[in-house]
C-alpha cells in the first residue's frame, strides 16, 4: 500500500533525503507536484509544472490510464522503459562479445583499434580508416581493462539511461566514445594505438554529474569519483588521457542539452546540442587528416 506524503514512515536515506516510493533505496530530493511522494529519476514524469509520479499520471485522466498527452516521460523527455537497464545491457554485451572475438582472433586488434596512419602508415584514419574511431570504443585486449570499463558502464549507465531515455542515452554514449577518439587523433601520435570504452564511460561520468546538479542532489561524490578517475588518467602510464578528456567534455556538453533544454523547444535543444558536438567531432577528424595526409 502506498503511503501518505509526510508519513513517519516514509524512507529515509543515510544522507537524510527521502526514498523514491516506488525504489526506497534511491534517495531523492525530488517529489511529484501532486501527491508530494518522492521520486528518483526512474519515477519522474514531466509535467507542465514539476514532475509527477506514475501512479498520479495513471490516475490523471480518472480511468487509470492517462490520456496520450499524459504519458510518462523522463526529465529528459524520453519514454519511461519497462526496463530501465536494457541498452547498458546491450552495450556491455557488445564489449564483451568483440572481447571475446580479439581473444580467438588476436589478429583482429590490429584492424580495429584507433591509429591515425597516412604518412606514417600505410593504414589508419587518415587513410580513409574512419570506422577505427567506432571499433575502437567497443575494443579491450585486457581483463582489467574490460572489467573496470564495464563496471563503470553499469553503475552509471543504468540511472542514466533510466533518466534520459533510450534514443537520448544511446546519442550521449556514442558522442562520448566519439569525442574522445577524436581527441586522441589530433593530439597523439599517429603511431600511438588507442582503445576502450573508457570516452563514453568519462562522458557517462561527466553526465552525471549534470544530472545530479540539475536534480540538486548532494555533488560531492560524483565530483569525487571524478576527481579520482582523473587523478588515474594523469598519473598511471599506458592510459590515452586525450580520451578520457574528450569523452567527458562531450558528454558534459551533451547532458547539459539534455536536461535543461526548455520543454516548449526541446527536442530542438536537445538534438541541436548532440548535433553541434557531432559536428565538432567529425571537424576536428577532418582537420586532422589533412596534417596527416
């Protein structure tokens, strides 16, 4: 049974904000502007003023089905998804199966991983290669490498993609990954080979970190946990850093067209956004290969 807004029983967090009643594990500073429960980012429904809760947008209409106007919708504007998880799920199963793939096929990593070539070489982007900037995002040689990947992709993927929608999610994973290839072609060396998910996970990181503000939750762990993977990415050897910058610049910019674009423009907002980043991206690939070439 549900339970009344300002009941004594209303979950409580360990940081003393309320727990989503729908998930009394996620806590929340966020409450639906009707009944006043509080909602994560899953739970949230935008709504002309605020956001309301599912059980408040089904009621709506008084037939327990809310009318097409009303449909559930994240923050963001995307389609509230039975499963909140599914294209983490698909993305770290894509990162696995190439793992597996270069396991069985050691000859492959040659062909798949981000070089930028010409000159230098007789193969890579800047001879026409551009599909090394895609391949590589899905591409780990080591177990550690794909484990902590992968680990980051699921804690932060999930919310995020609960949040923002599957379509919104997919667009700020793939610029991310995107962005930091890029990155790493302009500024390292044409010989330097590069690989990982470690882009869209920073751009995934840097997301959240605009979630969160734009929620008002606490920013000190995000901003911790940015803190530390930055200190990893300056002081550990054998880490392409232009990667993780990349991806995370993107993914900051990305997200932040994502959750403050204004309702009444804002699939123009949002898309202009992932657009323009793209198409930094891809002016930054061309400039590069014209030095290279």
């Amino acid at each position: 049974m549900d339970q009344a807004p300002g009941s004594p029983q209303e979950p409580q967090g360990t940081s003393g904000l309320p727990g989503c009643y729908r998930h009394p594990d996620r806590e929340t500073g966020v409450r639906c502007t009707r009944c006043e429960r509080p909602i994560c980012p899953e739970c949230m429904v935008s709504a002309s003023v605020g956001f309301q809760c599912p059980t408040c947008v089904r009621e709506g209409s008084g037939t327990g089905h809310a009318p097409a106007a009303n449909q559930p919708r994240t923050i963001a504007g995307g389609a509230v998804a039975a499963d909140p998880r599914l294209i983490t799920k698909i993305l770290i199963g894509l990162n696995v199966a190439v793992f597996v793939l270069v396991s069985v096929k050691p000859e492959l990593v040659s062909e798949l991983f981000l070089v930028g070539g010409a000159a230098y070489l007789p193969w890579g982007v800047a001879s026409g290669e551009w599909y090394r900037l895609v391949t590589s995002m899905f591409l780990h040689e080591e177990i550690w490498h794909i484990a902590f990947n992968m680990l980051g992709l699921w804690w932060l993927g999930g919310p995020l993609e609960a949040a923002l929608g599957r379509v919104r999610y997919v667009a700020l994973y793939l610029i991310s990954g995107l962005a930091g290839s890029a990155l790493t072609y302009l500024i390292a060396s044409p010989l330097q080979p590069s690989l990982g998910a470690s882009g869209a996970v920073f751009g995934l990181m840097g997301a959240t970190a605009v979630l969160m503000r734009r929620l008002d939750y606490d920013m000190r762990p995000v901003l911790a946990l940015l803190a530390l993977n930055m200190l990893f990415t300056f002081t550990w050897s054998g880490i392409a850093w232009e990667a993780h910058v990349g991806g995370l610049v993107a993914g900051i910019a990305v997200a932040y067209g994502l959750v403050h674009a204004p309702r009444e423009r804002r699939a123009l907002v949002q898309w202009g956004t992932c657009g323009l980043v793209l198409l930094l991206v891809l002016g930054t690939v061309i400039v590069r290969s014209a030095q290279l070439s």
